[in-house]
C-alpha cells in the first residue's frame, strides 16, 4: 500500500501537544497522591481530571486523523522485528492514551467523586459507588499509567537511537525543526 | 454521649399540657433509627458528594390530628458522620470542621409547626452546631407507613453560619457554602398505656 513521505504537520503537533499533555498530567498525577487533604489538593484533583477528559478528547481526534492519514514508511533496512516492534508499541500507546483516562473516570465514579469537566459539564457515572472497585479501579489507574511511562520511556529511546546510531530520518520527521 | 430521653419525654408531656392522649388517636413518639435517614449533599469543585450521619436519635411527639402541639428533636452522634470518603471523614472531625471532640453532637430542638396543607408542614426550631445555636426551618411532609409514620423533609443549611470549615476551608470556592440536608424520620406510634 502507498505510504505518505512525511506525517501531516497536524500529526505532528498533535503528536507533541499529546506528548506533552501527557506527561503533564502524569507528574500531577504523581505529585497530588500524598498531598495532605485542603483546598488546594482537591483543586488540583480537579485539574487533573478535567486534563485527563480533555486528553481523551484530543486522542479521540488524533486517532481519527491517524485513521485517515497513514504514516510514512519505515527507513529502508530497518529489521523487520524493529518493524513489528515499532508498529506494536504504537498501537500499544494508543490503546493505553485512551485505557489510562477510561480508568480515571471510572474510578473517580466509583469513588464517588463525580468528574464534572471544568466544573460545568458533569460525566455520567458509569459505576456505582463501591469503595472494593474504587480502590481495583485506582490499582489499574496506576499500573496502566506504569506501562505507559514505560513504554513512552522505551518508544523515546528508540527514537534517539534511530538518531544518534542509525543516523536515520525517523526522529527528524516527527521533529521537522532538527532538519538541516 | 448522654441523651436526655427522660428529661426531654417530660418537656414533651408539659408541652402537651399533660393532657392524657385521647382515645383512638395515634401519637407518634419513637423515632426508628434504622429506619431513619439524615442525609446530605455538598458541592467540592462544583462536585456533588453524597454524605449522612449515621448514628442519631430522636424523639417526637407527633398527632396527626392536633399537629400544632407537635414536637421533635434530633440528636446526631458527630463521630457517626460519613462525608463521602475516609480521608474526608478523618478531615471533618477535626477542629476546622465539627470539632467533634469537643462538640460530640449536634441536635435540632422544634419550637413550631405550621401546617402548610395536604401533610405538608413548615417546622421551626434551634438548631446547634459545634456549639453555635441558630433558629433553623424546614418544610417537612407526613405521611403513614404501616403503623408508622415518615416525615420527609430537605433544607439549605449554610456551613459558615455554624463555622464548619474554617480557615483555609473557610473560602467557598472549593467547598460551596450551601449543603442540601435530606431527612427522612420513620417513627412508631407510642405505645399503649393500658
Ligand atoms: C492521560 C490521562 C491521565 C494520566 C496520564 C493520569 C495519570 C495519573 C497518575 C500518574 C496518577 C498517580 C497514581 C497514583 O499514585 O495513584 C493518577 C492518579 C489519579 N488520577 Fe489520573 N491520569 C489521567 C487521567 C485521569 C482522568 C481522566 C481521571 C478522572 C476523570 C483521573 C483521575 C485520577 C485520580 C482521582 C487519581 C488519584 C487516585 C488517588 O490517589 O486516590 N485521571 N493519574
Ligand atoms: C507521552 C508521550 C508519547 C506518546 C504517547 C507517544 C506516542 C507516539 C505514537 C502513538 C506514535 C506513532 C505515530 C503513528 O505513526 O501513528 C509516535 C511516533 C513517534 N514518536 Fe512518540 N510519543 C510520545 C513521546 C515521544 C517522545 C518523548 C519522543 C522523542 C524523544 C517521541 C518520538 C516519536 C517519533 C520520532 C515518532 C515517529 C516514529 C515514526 O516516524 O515511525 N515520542 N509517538
């Protein structure tokens, strides 16, 4: 099948804005769990669940773009493992933009904490409050945020490998501004 | 905790003017408490949370037939609260919200009834909080269950008024001011003095 020559610079930005969205949210998400309780942690509970819905949103968009605009083909010469690497943990990384803020939600429902998305429009609960699935629900939050960081950890290194030791186009196309 | 049944069934009885109930009439007295909700809703970051009390006790003195005379009161043990998770249940007792420590309970003591039709009343009366007594009114409804009686009612009672959630919790922009109070009352006919 014919492969583009380059990503879209929608896919670009987009890839960068989720990128660095995500790792927003993930430090937040980190930082608020072992704030003493006041005002100021359930605000910041707050801001992460409504940045947490707006980044669905955001991939749910990405996603149809993807549908719609194929990426370029790999470097010639990759390996074929690399390939099958590569394009796994794509699709992985997909599954889990969508997985992670699926599970937020539901457990802020089970929890009983209601996500109403910048304070006006609220989510509908799809779970009933139940403190056992609550706290299920957070242990997948967390081990679902875990193998993402890990992935994107193992995704950005590949990235600077194909870089620095392949020496090949890969990290440039998504990062038009590296070219010379 | 110590409830003064005693002391307040006297009150009720010299409030009735010790009159003896007449024959037939049903006067409703025991509040059930298993059966019995108090509950409430508040608003954190524009999110509703559920909340109740529940450990609480009650005494009325209720006759359909002469509701003018009623009485009630409500006694909530504060160490029963429920504010919708245990980090805020632990939050709560402390002295920025009920201080239950040295406020253990709070009560509702009616000084009123009017009837506003159809079952429907307006009650009256005081209401202390973490030590703070102001005059409280709800609209409550009647209606027969069996041989009890509920009473159903929902109010906006106003934290700051009775100083729940002070200093840094004192601004309403987290924690909204207005909290809806739900109660439900399901009370036993006296019984029979033969
Ligand atoms: C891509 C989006 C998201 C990322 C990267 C993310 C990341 C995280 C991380 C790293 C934590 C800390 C894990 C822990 O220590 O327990 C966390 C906690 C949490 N997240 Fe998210 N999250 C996202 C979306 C959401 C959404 C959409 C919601 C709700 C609507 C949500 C609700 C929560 C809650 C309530 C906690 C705290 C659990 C607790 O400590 O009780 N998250 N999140
Ligand atoms: C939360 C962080 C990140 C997520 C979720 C993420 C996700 C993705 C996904 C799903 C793709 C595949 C795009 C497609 O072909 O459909 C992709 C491509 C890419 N990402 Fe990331 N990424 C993240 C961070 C990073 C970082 C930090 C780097 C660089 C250091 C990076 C470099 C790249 C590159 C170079 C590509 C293009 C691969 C190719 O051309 O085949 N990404 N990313």
């Amino acid at each position: 099948m014919d492969r583009p020559a380059a990503y879209t610079l929608t896919a670009i930005r987009l890839h960068w804005l989720v990128a660095v969205a995500i790792i927003g949210t993930f430090a937040v998400g980190l930082y608020m769990h072992d704030l003493p309780l006041s005002p100021r942690k359930l605000q910041i509970y707050s801001w992460h669940k409504w940045a947490g819905v707006s980044l669905f949103l955001l991939v749910l968009f990405r996603l149809a773009w993807r549908i719609g605009h194929r990426p370029p083909a790999e470097p010639e010469g990759m390996p074929a493992w690399q390939r099958k690497a590569a394009a796994a943990v794509h699709h992985t990384l997909y599954l889990l933009m969508l997985a992670v803020p699926l599970s937020g939600w539901l457990m802020s429902s089970a929890k009983g904490f209601q996500t109403v998305w910048f304070g006006i429009v609220p989510l509908p609960d799809l779970v009933a409050k139940n403190k056992e699935l609550g706290d299920t629900l957070q242990a997948l939050h967390m081990a679902l945020n875990f193998t993402m960081a890990a992935l994107v950890v193992a995704h950005a290194g590949a990235a600077l490998k194909h870089h620095f030791v392949d020496r090949d186009d890969v990290l440039v196309r998504m990062l038009p501004f590296l070219k010379k | 905790m110590t409830i003064r049944h005693h002391h307040f069934l006297r009150l009720s009885a010299l409030a009735l003017g010790l009159a003896p109930l007449a024959a037939g009439a049903v006067e409703y007295t025991q509040v059930l408490p298993e059966k019995s909700a108090v509950a409430f809703t508040y608003r954190q970051m524009n999110v509703p949370v559920e909340g109740a009390f529940k450990r609480f006790k009650g005494q009325l003195s209720f006759d359909p037939a002469k509701p003018a005379g009623a009485r009630a009161e409500l006694e909530i043990d504060m160490a029963g609260v429920d504010a919708g998770s245990a980090e805020a249940n632990e939050e709560v007792a402390g002295k920025l919200w009920f201080n239950t420590r040295a406020f253990p309970s709070a009560r509702f003591v009616s000084t009123g009834i009017q009837p506003l039709g159809k079952d429907r009343y307006e009650v009256t009366g005081r209401m202390t909080i973490k030590g703070r007594t102001l005059d409280a009114r709800a609209p409550a409804s009647f209606r027969q269950d069996g041989k009890n009686a509920v009473f159903e009612g929902a109010f906006v009672l106003k934290r700051a008024d009775y100083g729940i959630g002070e200093g840094m919790w004192a601004d309403f922009g987290t924690v909204a001011n207005e909290v809806q109070i739900k109660f439900r009352l399901v009370a036993a006919p006296a019984p029979d003095k033969k």
